[in-house]
C-alpha cells in the first residue's frame, strides 16, 4: 500500500515562497515517481501572518500543523518562528555540512581543506540565550536591556544524548562548544562527558568556542559532529555556508522527541534578491531530502540527492554561486524544472 504524508508548507517571507514552490515541485516530483503521495496544507507565518490574522504565529497555524507529518518551512524576517520551534519543543537542530564535488571551487577555502567535508552541527534550539529572562528597561544609568544565558541541565543533557548517538553512528568524535572560561555556570563538557559513559566508542572532546570557530576554518576536516548551543550553534554554522560555498546550500532539520519535525534552509528571508527569481532553492531541497531520511523514504532521498549532483554536474549554478567560464546561470524555477526532469531520469535508468 502506498503511503500518504500530510505537509504543512509555511512559505514565509522574502525569498522564502520562491524557494519552497521549487522545493515543492521537486518533493512532488519524487514522491509520484517513489509511489507515495504528499498532501500541502498551507498556513501562514511572520508579516503575513500578522497583517491577515493578527498574530505573527496564529493559533490556526500552530492548529495545522498538529498532526501533521511535517513542516517545510521558507523563512521569516521577524516573529513566528522562535515561537514555533518552541511550541512543539524543537530542541534538535540538525545541520549537515557537506561539500558538492562539483563546488569545491566555490568554497572560501583552498579545495584540499574542504574535499570529502562532512560535518554535521547539532545546534539546541529551543533554549539558551533566546529563550532565557529579557527586557528593555531604565535605572538611573540610563536605558538598558539584557537577554540571558540560561540553560538547565536536563535540557543540555538531552541534546547531549542525541548527539552521542548521531556521533556513534558516524565517526565517533562528538566535539562540544563551550565557553567555561568566561561562562562556568554552564557546565557543557561536564555534563556531555557524564552522559558519554553510555556511548562506549564516542570520545568526547571539549572545545572553547572561540577557538572552535578558528579551527573550523584553518582545518574543518578534523571535526565529526559538532554539539552547541542555540546562541552558539547559530553563528558556527554560518561559517559552514562559507565553507561550502554558499549558505544557501545549507539545510537543516528541527526535531522533537518524537521526531516531529520542521525543514528548512538556513539562510534568511534575503530581502535583497527577493522576488527576482534567482534565489538558490538548493538549500530547501536539501531540508527536503533530511524530511525525506526522518520520514524512511531512503531511496527518495537518494534520489534527489543524485539529481542535485548531476545537475551541478552539467554546470548549472544560481548566482550566489558565482557562474564562471563554461558554468551556466540559472534562476530557481529553471534549477527545479532541471531536478523535476532528472528525477524522472534516474527513474527511467533504475528500471
Ligand atoms: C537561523 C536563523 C534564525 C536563528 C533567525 C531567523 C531567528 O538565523 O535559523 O539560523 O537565529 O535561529
Ligand atoms: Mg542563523
């Protein structure tokens, strides 16, 4: 029996629409030629949502997307979706960083540093400084404002689990950013080490922060998984955008407990090329092939996966790219009717 998947697809704004319609076409594209089948539920989010129903994350949102298998997300300028990862306790951010064969070019750094990359950044998502006592006020200094650092130690405990698990079944080293020397009261290494006694084979290596983000850039290939913070997490992980070439490339997947999940690039709403068309929807699709994985539709997955290789193959890069020589640029449409038409090629060779 084929299975059905019920999507709900928070657009967003900025270039957000542009690269989810592509996303889309290519999800629906593998799902028929896969035998499954995807039902879209659209709901809205950020500015839109606050001009149409009040509320940068309205209750009939947070209502659609109740039982549904998944959420593919475009991006927001402000407001929606801090709230949203909380309210279904997103605390898993995943963010594989891995190389194309076909960018290596494209990189910041010289391709031997960056070849065979594969990195992947656990980022906690619903703590930490976001989340933690804030306000603006006044005392007789003036105007100030404080956002605060909190974290308890069961919710640095949980992702330290999930991460010794991903850290098993990958290479074994799980590298923790901390920043105990100005930060003691939250005692990352300490508790990550504590829990690793589980993890037989994962060896823990703690890692100030600062220093982590030099090492990422003078020696990337070093690191397996990479654990951090929300605070932290975020700002490392737009150093991968430079190390593969773009961060519109990059994709990340946000999980509960029970591996509910939302999907999205990385990147931000890009008001500055927003609405033109060339928005990179690599990105998306990627978020698209990690719901895919959650979801066990492997050879999906693969599928487009492979489709995205032989289309980078053939030279077709978006702008961000910075199309070179004999390289074509293309817009975001153009790219997903490329992947749509190759999808249906690999399936015609895999008969
Ligand atoms: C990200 C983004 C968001 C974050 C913004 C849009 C609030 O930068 O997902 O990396 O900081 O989490
Ligand atoms: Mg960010």
């Amino acid at each position: 029996m084929s299975k059905h998947y019920r999507l709900v697809v928070l657009k967003g704004e900025g270039i957000g629409p542009e690269v989810v319609e592509a996303s889309l076409k290519v999800l629906q594209q593998v799902a028929k030629l896969e035998g499954f089948s995807v039902d879209v539920d659209y709901g809205l989010i950020g500015k839109a949502a606050l001009d149409i129903l009040g509320n940068y994350l309205p209750k009939e949102t947070i209502q659609l997307c109740e039982g549904a298998d998944g959420i593919l997300f475009g991006a927001v300028s402000s407001g929606g979706l801090l709230e949203l990862r909380k309210h279904f306790d997103f605390f898993i951010n995943l963010r594989p960083v891995r190389i194309f064969k076909n960018l290596l070019d494209k990189s910041s750094l010289q391709s031997d540093r960056i070849q065979d990359l594969d990195i992947l950044f656990i980022r906690e998502l619903v703590s930490g400084i976001y989340f933690g006592p804030s306000r603006r006020d006044e005392d007789e200094n003036g105007s100030y404002g404080y956002h605060t650092m909190r974290y308890h130690d069961w919710e640095i405990r949980r992702i330290a689990r999930v991460s010794l698990q991903k850290a098993k079944e990958r290479r074994g080293l799980l590298t923790v950013a901390h920043k105990e020397n100005a930060l003691p009261h939250l005692p990352w290494s300490r508790l990550v080490q504590e829990e690793s006694v589980d993890f037989p084979g994962v060896v823990v290596e703690p890692m100030l922060v600062d220093n982590l983000a030099m090492q990422l850039v003078r020696n990337p290939k070093r690191f397996d998984v990479i654990l951090a913070g929300n605070l932290f997490g975020d700002i490392l992980t737009d150093i991968g955008g430079a190390l593969v070439g773009s961060i519109g490339l990059l994709a990340s997947a946000s999980l509960n407990a029970e591996g509910f999940g939302l999907y999205e690039a990385i990147h931000g709403t890009a008001p500055d090329i927003a609405g033109r068309g060339i928005a990179n929807p690599l990105g998306t699709i990627g978020a698209v092939v990690l719901m895919l994985q959650q979801w066990g539709e492997n050879d999906a997955a693969q599928t487009l996966i492979q489709a995205q290789e032989r289309i980078l193959n053939q030279g077709y890069r978006t702008p961000d790219l910075a199309p070179k020589n004999q390289e074509i640029s293309i817009g975001t449409e153009a790219l997903a009717d490329l992947l749509v038409h190759e999808i249906s090629q690999l399936a015609v060779l895999s008969k």
